[in-house]
C-alpha cells in the first residue's frame, strides 16, 4: 500500500520576538534628550545631565543584551514592559533630585512612559507600579527638602506631584478601556475570520465549497493570462457513489467523502486548491501546472483514494474515482473549461470508470 502524502509543517509556536528598544525607552530617550536642551541652555547642572545619561545608557544596554540572547523569555512577563518603565522613573527621579529643573519635565514624561504600559499591562500590575511611581516621586521631593523645611519650594513640588498623582489614575483607567476595546475589537476580527472561513467552506468535507471555486477559477485565468502561466483543471468524481448510498446509507456516504477529502487535501501543495463541487463531485486547480503533470497528480490521487482504509463501513472496502483532466487555454471562459473538464470527466466513466481521461486540444 502507497503511503499517502501530507503537507508537512511546522508546529505553530507563538511568536516570542520582542523589540528589544520599545516605545517606553523611546520616551526615555527623548526625556534625555529634553534634559540635554535644558543643561545646553544652563537650566540644568552638569551632574543632573551626567547622571540621566549614565543611567539611561546603562539600562539600554543592560535591557538590549536581555532581548539580545532571549533572556527576557525566562520572565513572566518577557516583554519587560514593567521593568522598562520603572527604569525611566528612576532615571528621571535621579535627575530632578539632583536638579530641581529638571522636574519641569518629570511628570509629563513619567505619564507618557505609563501610556504606553496600558498596552501591554494589566490593571493591576499598572496600579501597583503606579503607586511605586509616585512614593518614591514624594520621597524624593521629602528627601531633597528636608533640610530646608516647609518653604515654597516644597509647596510648589508637591503641588506638581499631587497633579501628576490625580492624572496618573485617569490615564491609566483610559488605557485600561482601550486596551479592553482593542481586546474586543481582536476577538470580533477573529470571529469575523471565523464566519468567513465557514462561508467559503462545504460543511461536510471541510474543503471549499462551489462558490469559492468559481471565485478561486477566475483568479486563476486572470493570473495565466497575465503571466502566460499554464494551470489545469480536474474533476473528480466517485465512481457508483449513488449505488453506495443505497445499499448502505447516507451516513456511510458521508464518512467516504470525508476519507476522501481527507486524502485529498493532504495530497495537494500549497498553491493548490481543492474543493466540493457538488454531492460526490470535486474540483482541484493546479496553478503552474501543465496538462502531462495534471494527469499524473490525478493517476496518484485515483490509487491514493483506492487504498483507503474503509474497513468497517464499506464491505467491498475501496472507492474508485474517476477524473477528468483540462488545461486551461488562453482567453478560454470559466464555463467552458469546465465543460472540457466534464467532458473528460464523462469519457473516463464511459470507458469504465476507475480511471483518468483527459482534454489535449490546448
């Protein structure tokens, strides 16, 4: 017995591939590069601007060499979204400590360093790294005013932490909804694929059904004739399908055409395709493909389909298929390579069946 053929491929794995440099570093980037406009205009100490910089090249290259050699797979959370924004927190509350200048900028890039963590994080794990955020933020703004006491300065500092700390809440709710919006916009876009894919396909079999072999047929014809490609058409028919319902039941016809389009469709190559014209017949297109190469994937197909294993619900336990090969002819009509097709088809049951005929007058 033949062995039967099947597409062979990979295991589907998801994908594990993350930019290593994500929009929170780039925000950082562009917060450094904010601070070096201030130190450039004397705003900020040469420290202040020493110390972001240390810092922030420090956590690129420690956040690189992570996503570099996949270590960031080993984490729970491998696109390190939260250590990435709590490593722009700490470099930009290190600056204004070391310059209250710089807290000019510290809460509007420490919102935008979180906006872009409502993507990819959690609720919770956002409320927890915000809360973190904004303690230290004040323990800074303590620590640094400590020796001065209560003055205006401070007054003015924690006026702008209070600000940042009611705001921060409302972004992340905000982005909290969209990203349950997107969550429900991606289930709907999967559902869709869904009612898509059962629109183009015949229930019974799992291969496409009549419409969308018309549709795939004339794709065909537009690409031969614009490439000057040959494709070939089959038609596939089970030989005494009738005769087996009769005497033995629709629901062992069903199980026949289900082997069948089993072995079919593991016959096939990719660009192949295959599908349920109707009741006990199947159309096959073979794209790049010319009359003598049809005829003989139609001869392997005919003794692949001999040699199912029926044992059980068919006592003479084989089918047999006859097939009717065409080739596409240039500026040739859907239906009229069809009825080449059919006519083939036709010939192939005359001479008596179990056998392939084919249409040589392209």
């Amino acid at each position: 017995m033949p062995s039967l053929p099947r597409t062979l491929s990979g295991p589907a794995t998801r994908s594990t591939r993350i930019t290593p440099i994500s929009q929170t570093s780039i925000a950082s980037l562009l917060y450094l590069l904010t601070i070096f406009v201030f130190f450039e205009q004397g705003l900020v100490s040469p420290l202040a601007f020493l110390a972001g910089a240390g810092l922030m090249t420090g956590f690129l290259v420690l956040f690189y060499i992570l996503f570099r050699f996949r270590v960031n797979t080993r984490f729970r959370e491998p696109s390190l979204t939260s250590a990435q924004i709590t490593a722009s927190v700490i470099t930009m509350l290190t600056v204004s400590y070391l310059d209250r200048n710089a807290q000019i900028v510290l809460g509007p890039f420490m919102l935008v360093a979180f906006s872009y963590g409502t993507f990819r994080l959690g609720p919770a794990r956002l409320a927890v790294l915000a809360i973190g955020s904004m303690s230290a933020y004040l323990a800074m703004i303590l620590t640094r005013n400590f020796p001065a006491g209560y003055n205006d300065a401070l007054r003015m500092d924690l006026l702008q932490w209070l600000i940042v700390t009611l705001t921060l809440p409302l972004m992340v709710s905000v982005g909290t909804q969209v990203r349950k919006l997107r969550a429900a916009l991606q289930a709907t876009r999967r559902q869709l694929q869904q009612f898509e894919e059962k629109a183009i396909r015949d229930e019974l079999t799992g291969l496409y059904n009549r419409r969308h072999l018309q549709a795939e047929l004339v794709a065909a014809i537009a690409r031969a004739d614009q490439q000057g490609i040959p494709f070939c058409l089959c038609l596939i028919d089970v030989d005494h399908f009738k005769d087996i319902n009769d005497r033995h039941g629709h629901l062992v016809g069903d199980v026949i055409l289900r082997e069948f389009a089993h072995v079919a469709r593991d016959s096939i190559r990719d660009s192949d395709v295959i599908g349920r014209y109707g009741g006990d017949e199947f159309m096959q297109i073979l794209p790049d493909t010319d009359l003598k190469g049809a005829v003989m994937h139609a001869e392997r197909l005919r003794v692949y389909a001999h040699f199912l294993d029926l044992q059980g619900v068919l006592p003479p336990h084989a089918i047999s298929l006859s097939i009717g090969v065409a080739q596409y002819r240039p500026a040739e009509t859907v239906t009229a390579l069809i009825e080449r097709a059919d006519t083939a088809l036709y010939r192939a049951k005359e001479r008596g069946r179990n056998r392939v005929e084919w249409i040589d007058d392209c």
